[in-house]
C-alpha cells in the first residue's frame, strides 16, 4: 500500500498550491516592500515545504529562522499548554517577524507562539498561514496570510502530517477514515 493509497481524496491539488503560494509571496513582497529585512520564522514541522517554496518566490531581502513546538497532547492540548522544542537562534528585538505556519486549527499554538514572541519586542510581528481551519478555531489570533480555508477535515500533506507521515505528499489530502480509526486520538493531537 503506498501512501497515495491512504487519501479518500485531494482537496488542494499541487497545481493550485503552487499558484496560491505565488500569489502570497507577491502579497508579502508588496506588504514589506519599504520595511528592512523581515525575518520569516518557520514553525516546524509543518511548515517546511511551504515556507521552501514560499521564500524562492520572495523578491524581499529577508532572513528565515526556525522554531519548533509541540502540544502536550489529547488531554492537555485544549488547555493551550505549548512546549517549545527548538527556539529560534535569532535575538528578534526591533525586527520585523513573520511568523510562517502550517495551519491554524484551535488557534492554541499560534496564539501560544505569538503571545512568546512578542515579550521579546519585535518591531512588528505578522502571521501567514498556509491553511486555516474557522469552524475549530477556539482563541481568535490575528492572521495577516491565509492561503487556504478548509473545511473541518484532517489533512495532510505538503509538510502536513498524521503521525510523522505524508508530510512528503506535494498535495493536501484528506486522510481515509480507517487510516484514522487505526490510531487512538492522541496520535492525530499530540504532534504539532
Ligand atoms: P492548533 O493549536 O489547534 O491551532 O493546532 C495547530 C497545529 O496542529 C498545526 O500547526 C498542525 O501541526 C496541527 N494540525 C491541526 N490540524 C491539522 C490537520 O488537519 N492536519 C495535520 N496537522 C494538523
Ligand atoms: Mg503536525
């Protein structure tokens, strides 16, 4: 069974992503066209592929930086408990951030990573999704990017998982139910 075998179906296919994240990158260029050097900080691990292709389309001189965090899982990830597993390696006082994302589900972790990073006072600090899922959000945070909204479905790929897998898909899919009904809950919340 290869991997493609495990999607019910393709909801963002690779032609539409690639002229999506061409299009943000152009909205990126625009918005910090006059500002020095933003610094486009990578929230791992989903956010790989899409902060690989989004930063080859930028004209911007700018710098990327990488942090990591993980939730504490099924039982603790509504109480908004975040850990930061690798911090970035850049001193973002007086800089101008851009905080690149995956997908914004509850709203926890970006408003987690947000309210973080702006006790070290940025200049400015902006958020760009690729994905955002509005029917789950739980904790409004302000979001300047969104490349896609979709609906209230587990997707993955273009760097989106489920458990550690398909993230190498260059689509967004949505996983087949028995894939899902394989693995206990925890698998699906407790990596972020
Ligand atoms: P939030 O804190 O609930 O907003 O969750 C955000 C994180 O959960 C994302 O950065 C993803 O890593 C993960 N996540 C949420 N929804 C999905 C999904 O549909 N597929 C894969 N990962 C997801
Ligand atoms: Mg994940």
């Amino acid at each position: 069974m290869s991997l493609q075998d495990d999607i019910a179906r393709v909801l963002i296919p690779e032609s539409v992503l690639q002229a999506r994240v061409a299009e943000l990158a152009q909205e990126i260029n625009a918005a910090y066209s006059d500002q020095d050097r933003p610094l486009l900080v990578c929230v791992l691990k989903g956010a790989f592929m899409f902060l690989a292709d989004l930063t080859r389309r930028l004209t911007i001189r700018h710098e990327v930086d990488f942090m990591e965090t993980s939730s504490y899982g099924a039982s603790t990830a509504s109480s908004g408990v975040v850990r930061i597993l690798l911090d970035l390696e850049s001193n973002i006082e007086g800089r101008n951030v851009l905080i690149i994302e995956d997908i914004i589900d509850s709203g926890r972790t970006l408003d987690y990573i947000t309210r973080n990073l702006r006790t070290r006072r940025p200049a400015s600090l902006r958020v760009c999704t690729l994905l955002s899922k509005p029917a789950r959000r739980e904790i409004g945070v302000p979001v300047d990017f969104v490349g896609f909204e979709v609906p209230d479905e587990f997707v993955v790929g273009y760097g989106l998982d489920f458990a550690e897998e398909y993230r190498n898909l260059p689509f967004v899919g949505i996983l087949k139910e028995e894939v899902y009904s394989q693995t206990s809950d925890v698998c699906k919340t407790s990596e972020v």
